[in-house]
C-alpha cells in the first residue's frame, strides 16, 4: 500500500466527485492519506472528511501565505482532534515577496513569526511538521534548528532539491517527493533523489496541484501518488512495490500507525 502524505482533499474541486477520486485511488494501492492544513477556513470541511472516511487523516496548520488569519485557539482545537496526524503545513515562502522594502520586511518577519508559534505547538502537542519552504531554505533551516524541531521531526513537504536541507535527516525530517519527480525540468531533484536516505523518503501528490505526467495540466488526484512512485523506483533502480513498502513504513514511524486504514478481515 502507498500512502499520499500530502493532498488538498478539503479544496472544492473535489467537492462534487471526491466518493469517485477516492475509488480511484484505492485501486491505485493508496490506502491512507493526509490532508494538510493551509488556511484556518478550510479546516472544518477537512475535519468533517476525516470524521466520514476512515482512511482519512488531517493536519492543522496555515501556510506562509496565509499568516495574517493565524488562529492559535482555532489550531489548539483542531490538534486536539484524533485524526490529527501532524501540524502543518507551515513554513516560509519568499517566492512572492512585496518589492517594497518595508513590505518586505514585514512580510518575511511576520512569516517567521507564524512558523515559530507552529514549531511551538508542535512541540507541546508532540506532533511532527509538514513544512513548506520556497526560495527560503536556508532561513526555514535556521528556525528549525534554532527552535528545536528536531523534537517532533517532520516531512519537507514537495522538497526543493537544496542539498543544504538533506543534513535535516538527522534531525528525524523526512522529505516528500511528488509529481515535480516526473517533470521533464525536475533535473535537479533527479540528481538530489539518490541522495535522500531510502528511510526518509514519503511520497506526496500535493493535489489538486503539481499533476505529475502523463496527467499535467489536469487536476492531480491521490491515485497518482503510483506514478510518483514508479518514476522514483526506475530512478533509483529498485523495484515499485518495495519502494512503496519502504514509504509506507517510513510514514507509520513519522505520524504514526494511527493512519493505517482500518482491517478488512472478517
């Protein structure tokens, strides 16, 4: 079985045929998946999936992006929750930066701000991270360690290839890896790919973004997770089903056996 660390199942473009996206998935061998927090408003439509399909799992948290509606008693709720895996996703994006200086300035302080007050809660809920980081690895890095992240661990979500982040395997991070693999100007992950350690890899979709080939352009659904997969084990040379044995495992030590599917057995 696979399990998709990373999909946006709460976004609407689900809403009118997720019972359909789901089956494709489960023939696909994506047993379990985690649907990441992002923005304080979709977190109820995250939790009332989660509480109606058992192999659902969530993560409470809010994006660079969207700092300004950080909710910490809103977050503290959601964590409390027992389908709550993680906390995340957080981090730093200085992708879109304002050009004005002062702008600027405040964007990156308030960003770091937000992502330090997740890393706290994180350590206090004993939850590990899902962080996102864009064009800002060497400052993510620098709060991670600085504020003792390594106490709850975490994945990398959608991982940039900065070989500066691959030491963040020995602080209990993981990296997750999605359908960018498949890209035909993924060169650069190609080339990191073999260096992440086989016990540190996940595997993610990002859906309903990043749709890895042959699919890109379309909506990216959990299914596609096998395809992420399978471009992973003909990079590294190994076979399919065992890298996904490895993942799965490497999933269960990170948020915990908790989001394994139920038994089917009688």
């Amino acid at each position: 079985m696979i399990i998709d660390t990373h999909c946006h199942l709460d976004d609407l473009r689900y809403q009118d045929d997720l019972d359909e996206v789901l089956g494709r998935a489960k023939e696909a061998g994506i047993a379990s998946m985690i649907i990441p927090g992002a923005d304080i408003a979709d977190l109820k439509r995250a939790i009332a999936l989660c509480e109606h399909y058992d192999h659902l799992w969530f993560a409470a948290g809010v994006h660079p992006y969207h700092h300004a509606v950080f909710d910490e008693p809103t977050l503290r709720d959601a964590l409390s929750h027992p389908k709550c895996v993680a906390v995340g996703e957080c981090g730093l994006d200085h992708y879109r930066l304002p050009e004005d200086k002062e702008e600027r300035a405040h964007e990156k302080r308030r960003q770091k701000e937000v992502f330090i007050a997740q890393i706290a809660l994180a350590r206090e809920f004993k939850k590990p991270l899902i962080v996102h980081i864009r064009d800002a690895s060497a400052d993510a890095k620098e709060i991670l360690l600085e504020y003792d992240a390594k106490e709850v661990g975490g994945v990398l979500h959608c991982f940039n290839a900065d070989e500066q982040l691959l030491s963040l395997a020995k602080q209990g991070f993981y990296f997750g890896i999605g359908g960018v693999l498949t890209f035909k100007n993924a060169k650069k992950l190609v080339s990191v790919l073999p260096k992440i350690p086989l016990d540190r890899l996940l595997f993610e979709t990002d859906a309903p973004y990043l749709t890895p080939e042959p699919f890109r352009g379309s909506r990216n659904e959990p299914a596609y997770t096998a395809l992420v997969v399978a471009k992973a084990a003909e990079l590294l040379d190994c076979d399919p089903s065992e890298l996904a044995k490895r993942s799965t495992a490497n999933a269960l030590r990170l948020f915990g056996a908790i989001i394994q599917p139920p038994s089917t057995e009688e």
